[in-house]
C-alpha cells in the first residue's frame, strides 16, 4: 500500500498531516507534481518531479496507483481513474470518493465547466477550514486503519 498525492495543489497542512501519517503508519507518500517540492527527509516520503503540462502529473497516478492504494486529489476525473483502478480517494477537504459519488460529481463537474465556458462565473472553493482539515485527517485515518485490519491508528 502506498499514499499519491496531487501535489500541484494540495494545501500544505494535509501534506503535513500525510508526512506524519506516513512515519507513524510507515506506509510510503510519494507527492506527484510538476515542480520541485521540499519535504521532509525520510525514506518514506518523495517526490516524483513531472515534465509541465495539463493532466501530466494526473496521468503518472494513474499509471502507477494499484487497488488498496490511497490517492488524495481534488481533481474529479484524476479521482475517477483513481477509483476504477480499486484506489481509495480522498479529496484535501476530507471527502472520500467512492466508485457510486464520482459519478454525481462528474456530472456536476462538467455542468460547471459549460457554464464557465460560456462567461458564467461560478466562483472557486472556500478556503480550507480548521473543520476540512480535521476531516482530512479523520478519513486518513479510517482508510489507514481499515487498510492495516486496526480499528483506528
């Protein structure tokens, strides 16, 4: 098992509490992004640098998650692929995607994308609250401990 994360945007405080769910879990985080990230030393957490350019560093998940891996991403169709290749995913907000709920949010997804497309703002998302980063860490901690047959870690 391992943790891919969606590194490009991913919020510093949830690739914090993945650092320390990875040294307390020993379960390996590799950060996927197209650029230079620092993180902290440890040999299980890296980082998969990707040349530039759209749905790239997307594409390399995809191409290296495996069922029982964990991807964490706020990128819909990422989440989809994600999911169809039997990884858990959760979104930075703590919202966990299963194969059911991806559906309805593709669908939303592509609505909000016509009305962009033709001129309607539709706003972006609401900064990450104290309430999203405890329930990052929460479901982290449900699929870690699922994972690993603990009731909790």
């Amino acid at each position: 098992m391992q943790i891919w994360v969606d590194a490009d945007a991913c919020p510093a405080v949830v690739k914090d509490i993945l650092f320390r769910a990875a040294e307390r879990t020993r379960i390996p985080v590799t950060l996927v992004a197209n650029q230079a990230l620092n993180v902290p030393r440890s040999p299980l957490i890296r980082v998969l640098q990707v040349a530039a350019g759209f749905d790239v560093a997307d594409e390399e998940i995809v191409r290296r998650v495996n069922a029982g891996d964990i991807v964490v991403t706020s990128d819909i169709p990422l989440a989809a692929d994600a999911l169809a290749k039997g990884a858990e995913v959760i979104s930075p907000r703590g919202e966990r995607h299963t194969s059911d709920s991806i559906r309805d949010r593709l669908v939303m997804r592509d609505f909000l994308d016509t009305l962009r497309a033709s001129g309607i703002r539709t706003g972006g998302p609401a900064a990450l609250s104290q309430a999203d980063r405890k329930a990052f860490a929460d479901q982290l901690d449900r699929l870690l401990a699922r994972s690993s047959g603990a009731e909790r870690i």
